[in-house]
C-alpha cells in the first residue's frame, strides 16, 4: 500500500484531495486534440502554397503533439474511466 502524506496536499482545493469534485473529461487535453486532428490535415493539404520550408517543421511539431496524445490516450486522458 502506497502512504500519502497529508502535507503534499495542504495547498490543494479539498474536491482534489478525496477526488471527488473532478470532471469525467479532461477539457484541455479534449481541445488540444482537436486542434491536433485538425491541423494535421489542413497542414497536409495547404502544404504546396505555405511552401515545404514552412509545412514540414509545422508537421514535425504536429506529428511530436499526436505522439504525445497517443500516450495519453493509451493512459485514459482525456475521458476518465474506471476499467
């Protein structure tokens, strides 16, 4: 069994400490992976007229993000569940 001491804890909000009080779904994890899936494409197809200097580091960057989203998603952000 894993101790939690109780002064890591005394700045936080009291819904944070028991858990309760958290929403279901991750809003900002929601958000940045809709920005993710959005750009991806608009990147991919704009590609020819923001020229490939511009196009493929924005993708480098993009591609980086859904990686790390994956990750998340594996870890069951943003939506919380209790499998």
């Amino acid at each position: 069994m894993i101790e939690v001491h109780s002064e890591f804890y005394e700045d936080c909000p009291k819904g944070l400490k028991t858990g309760t009080n958290r929403h279901p779904i991750e809003w900002p994890t929601f958000g940045i992976i809709t920005i993710c899936m959005v750009s991806l494409p608009l990147i991919t197809f704009f590609a020819t007229s923001i020229t490939l200097w511009v196009a493929v580091p924005l993708l480098m960057v993009v591609l980086a993000l859904h990686s790390s989203l994956q990750h998340e998603v594996l870890h069951g952000h943003p939506f919380k569940s209790e499998l």
